[in-house]
C-alpha cells in the first residue's frame, strides 16, 4: 500500500476507535433532535468539548452560558475530526464556535442552531512567522464573530499585526470531519463559507476532495461567513410537536 493510501487508512482507523470509544457514555439517553435547523428543539444534547490537545471553544462566557450543546452524533464527529487532524497536521490550532442550547429552540442572533445539528468553526489561522494561532476572541469583537478578513484573507490585529486564513489547515479539518460525520452516522449536510474563498480552499490538498465530497453553498447568505465555516450535518430528527 502506498504511504499516502497507508496515512489515511490509518486516520480512518483512528476516527473509527474514538467513535467507538465515545459511544458508551451517550448510548443510554442518547439524542433526539426534532423539527430543522431554522425551527427546532432537542432533548438529551451534549455539550461540546472545552478544549482539547489541537482545539478549543471560542469563549469560557459561551460555555458557561450554555451555547456549546449539539446532537451526540454531531458531538462525537467533531471530537473524532479534531482527533485526526491531530494526527495529520500536528502543531495546528483550532477554534470551534456556537452550537446551540441545550434544548434547542431559538439562539440569536442565529438564524439556525435550533436543533443541535449546527456547528460554527473559527477559520484556523497564521500570525506574521507562519505559526498556527488561535483566532483571538473577545468581548471588544463578540468573540470573534466580528473579525473581518479582507479580499486577501487576511486580518490586521492592531499596527504590526497581520493573521492570515490557513487555507491548508482548514481543508485537513474539513476532510476529516466529513469523513468523521459520515462514520458517525450524520454526514454533513452543508458548509457556508465565504464564497471568494472557496478557490483558496479547493486550491489545497483535500480541495479536490472538498469539491466532490463537500457541499457547499454558493449564494450570498444573511451574514458573511469569512471568519468562521458553518457547517449542518445531516440527523435523522423527529417531527416538531
């Protein structure tokens, strides 16, 4: 077998065992969402990781506020990509943002998230050196959620600072958490990112992977999506009532 056929058996095999691994602690009351991301709720949501050895969630007011719940399937897609990508670009950060509430429902200023099967993810980013650093989340910029790349994908952070979006990275996440999803048993339904930025993404390794296996929306959307990827998967989820 080829090496590079060899690597990714291997981090399938790795996403495969963390699945496993997690599927004890949410077998007995697992998940059940109803209704759709627009107008929704869920019962038996778990919250999301605070951190972990690559990752980390956008604020400690988000967590402690209750704004990182999702689907048990999604929760074990998101640990089980983070995992992986562990594995296959060592040294890079990540930041996960708002997943919704515990029982769902309504979750401004979003206009989904309502039913556990939405994730937001905070573009992975190079400072100055070419070093993976955490996007910077605060109150000054609603915990990231107000940074503004421009045409360059690029952000200046005060006078002698520039962040730029690592588009490599950020594929290598969108890869394994797709093939994650899948294995979870709620693929990704759909990723909205800033449109004038999918030919950066689709330019990296996994992007001819991306463009088969990922969809992802071309429109212009309610808010512009620059400095986070919003991803649906897909959960079979009951009628609202």
């Amino acid at each position: 077998m080829r090496k590079p056929l060899l690597n990714d058996f291997l981090r399938l095999i790795a996403i495969l065992v963390l699945l496993f691994s997690q599927t004890d602690g949410l077998q007995a009351a697992d998940s059940v969402c109803y209704g759709t991301p627009a107008n929704g709720r869920i019962e038996h949501a778990v919250q999301l990781p605070n951190s972990g050895k690559n990752f980390q969630a956008y604020s400690r007011l988000g967590i402690t506020l209750g704004r990182t719940y999702a689907h048990a399937k999604v929760a074990r897609a998101v640990g089980a990509a983070y995992a992986a990508v562990a594995t296959a670009a060592p040294g890079k950060v990540f930041v996960y943002g708002e997943s919704g509430f515990e029982d769902g429902g309504r979750f401004k200023p979003h206009k989904t998230h309502q039913n556990g099967v939405s994730v937001d993810f905070f573009v992975p980013v190079l400072d100055d050196k070419g070093r993976s650093v955490a996007l910077p989340g605060s109150a000054s910029n609603r915990y990231g959620y107000d940074i503004e790349f421009d045409a360059d994908a690029r952000y200046r952070l005060g006078a002698k600072r520039t962040l730029r979006i690592d588009f490599d990275a950020m594929a290598e996440h969108l890869y394994a958490l797709d093939r994650a999803a899948k294995a979870a048993g709620a693929p990704i339904d759909r990723v909205i990112f800033e449109p004038d930025y999918l030919p950066k993404l689709f330019a990296t390794k996994r992007g001819a992977y991306l463009r088969r296996h990922v969809e992802f929306v071309r429109g212009k959307v309610w808010w512009r999506h620059d400095e986070h990827y919003h991803v649906d998967f897909t959960v079979k989820c009951r009628a609202l009532r």
